[in-house]
C-alpha cells in the first residue's frame, strides 16, 4: 500500500508531466522519441534550507531509467538560484542538454527547464514544479518534484553511460 506521501508524488508527477506537453497523455507515452527529466522530492529542510536533496532522473518514452543519480556533477539538482547541468552520452547522438532546476526556501523545486546543444540559447521546455507537506511524527516535512519532457533524436535504453557536470551557478533563466 502506497503512503499518503508515496501516492502524492505519483500524482504529482504525472501531472507535472502531462502539464509540460501539449500532446494528450496517450501519444505523449507511445512517441518513441520523447523523454522525460525529473528534479526528485525533498525531504523536509536540508542545509539551511537553501538546497535540495533529492535526485535527477532521465526517462525513456517507456519510462525506463536511462540515468539516475542523487547529486549530478556532485552537486544537489536543486538549488536556490539554480544551477546549470551539462548532460552528454553517446546515445543523445550528437545533442548536448543543459538542465536548470531552482528551489525554494524550504528546498524543494521551484522550476526547472532544458536547453539543447547551446547554453546560452532559449529554453526547449521548463516548467513550474509543484510540492505538498506531509505530517510525521515529530513535524511536517515538505515534498516535490519538477518534471520535463521534449522530443529528441535520442538512442537510449536503460542505464546509459550519461556524464553530468555543473557549468555554472545561479543561471538566472528559469
């Protein structure tokens, strides 16, 4: 049985999702070439707040996990101000992708959005992430979750060899 924390984030996920395409949910599934990114929960407040500790997630069309990590380049996917990510694997052939992820006091994500192939260049897709509180036992604790999709000339299958690295701080653009 899914806890009441568990079935939130599904929800919140998939709308997330669903919300960042214009395409209806079924062909937004069956497209062979769209992916997905996921800036994952938080757990309450970490390190003053000012940070997020969950993970960053690619996803195949089928939902496979092509890459998945905690902290990207070493560093948390989530920041207050942002942080860029440079993203590169073999089966991206040719495209490079740049992520951008803010988060809020409480360290969850605030926004989230992908460049291809230039840095500098205008955001492919973004989007505004959604979060909720929960009750344990000693507090209430924060939780959410930021995710994108596009469509690219991609070639990848579960647990591709992806090489993550932070290209700057506080990117200003999501």
């Amino acid at each position: 049985m899914l806890s009441r924390y568990s079935f939130a984030t599904l929800i919140l996920a998939f709308s997330q999702a669903t919300r960042a395409s214009p395409v209806a949910t079924d062909s937004l599934v069956k497209r062979d070439n769209t992916f997905y990114a996921e800036f994952g929960e938080n757990h309450g407040f970490v390190g003053g707040g000012a940070q997020h500790s969950g993970s960053f997630t690619i996803y195949d069309s089928n939902r496979n996990i092509v890459y998945t990590t905690p902290n990207p380049g070493g560093y948390a996917p989530c920041q207050a101000g942002g942080w860029l990510f440079k993203a590169t694997a073999d089966c991206f052939n040719g495209n490079t992708f740049y992520f951008d992820c803010d988060s809020t006091f409480a360290g969850t994500p605030k926004n989230c959005a992908m460049k291809q192939n230039d840095q500098t260049g205008s955001y492919l897709t973004s989007a505004n992430a959604g979060d909720s509180t929960y009750d344990t036992f000693f507090a209430n604790g924060v939780s959410g979750i930021c995710a994108l999709s596009w469509t690219a000339d991609m070639t990848c299958g579960e647990n591709e060899d992806v090489t993550v690295e932070k290209v700057s701080s506080n990117p200003g653009g999501t």
